[in-house]
C-alpha cells in the first residue's frame, strides 16, 4: 500500500487531535479533596495551577506578579481543604474591582 502525502496529512491531523483530546479529558486537581499541606506542596511544585477549589469553583493559582496583568496584582487566595476552611493556598491574580472579595 502506497502512502500518499494527502493521505499522511489526514492521519498526522487525526493523530494530533487524539492528543489534544486526551490532553482536554484529563481533570484539574481537586483542592478540596486535599490536605491543606497536600494542596500547597501541590501548587508549589508547578507554578501556575488552574484548579477545583470546590465542585463547581475554578481558581487560577500563581506564584507572583509577574503572571497577572499589567493592571491586577496579587492577592492571598484561601480555599477549603479537607482539614482547613480558610487554607492559604498560594495567590491570585487581581483587579482593584476584585480587592474586597
């Protein structure tokens, strides 16, 4: 059987949309199924962190400024973990609209 590059194109697109699948499949962490200490050592070792706070609560965790619009700056982000309520996770990103949350 003769591969032809029309024919090569298709399976290379088929192959990387696998991928992208698979990629999109997987689920953000569950922070609030973690110890407080858990969920630190966990957005400590990867930086920025998109995750569950809780069932239906995405946050977007990051190690400093440098990751948050020039307009936003950073603010301590709790979330509840299974032995804390108020577990200091790391920090958020910000705009002056957002500061009393």
């Amino acid at each position: 059987m003769r591969l032809t590059a029309r024919s090569a194109a298709g399976a290379a697109i088929v192959a990387g949309l696998a991928v992208l699948a698979a990629g999109a499949a997987q689920a953000r962490p569950a922070l609030y199924t973690m110890t407080c200490s858990e969920a630190r050592a966990f957005v400590k070792n990867r930086g920025v962190v998109i995750a569950d706070a809780g069932p239906n609560v995405t946050v977007r965790i990051v190690p400093g400024r440098q990751y948050c619009d020039r307009l936003q700056k950073t603010k301590p982000l709790f979330v509840k973990t299974r032995d804390n309520p108020q577990c200091l996770i790391g920090l958020r990103c910000a705009t002056e609209a957002m500061s009393a949350e």
